[in-house]
C-alpha cells in the first residue's frame, strides 16, 4: 500500500459516517447518500487497482473530505 493510500484509508478509518454524492439528473443535481466504512474501502480499492498506472492521488485525495464534525463526504 503506497503512502496515498494510506492517506486515504486513514480519512475512511477515522470518519464516523461516510456519505457519497449522486448525481441524479447527470449534471447538476444530485444527494450524498449515507454508507459503509468498508464499502467505501472496497469500491475505493477497487478504483485504486483499476487506474493504478494513471491515477492521480492528489485528485483522488481531495475528493474524500473528512469534515471537523468526524463526517467522511466524497465528492
């Protein structure tokens, strides 16, 4: 696991509830709905192993928010 990883795995260890936003009509509208620490992991390792050769961490990092109430929103 490389140090970004790492980065990003320890925002999904210390949230206290995950959110993801969905976009509903395709463009602009959409909802973060709430769910799991280790589906955020799972679906997060998934899209790691899938780009690993063009990934951009830094983009990737600033899209997982860990808010100062303990709340973990994705972008």
């Amino acid at each position: 696991m490389t140090q970004n990883e790492k980065e990003v795995r320890q925002k999904i260890k210390q949230a206290n509830n995950c959110y993801v936003w969905c976009m509903i009509d395709g463009v602009d509208v959409g909802q973060y709905f709430k769910t799991t620490k280790s589906d955020v992991w799972h679906w997060t390792r998934q899209y790691i192993r899938s780009n690993k050769d063009n990934l951009d961490f830094t983009n990737l990092n600033n899209t997982f928010v860990l808010r100062e109430d303990g709340d973990l929103y994705i972008n």
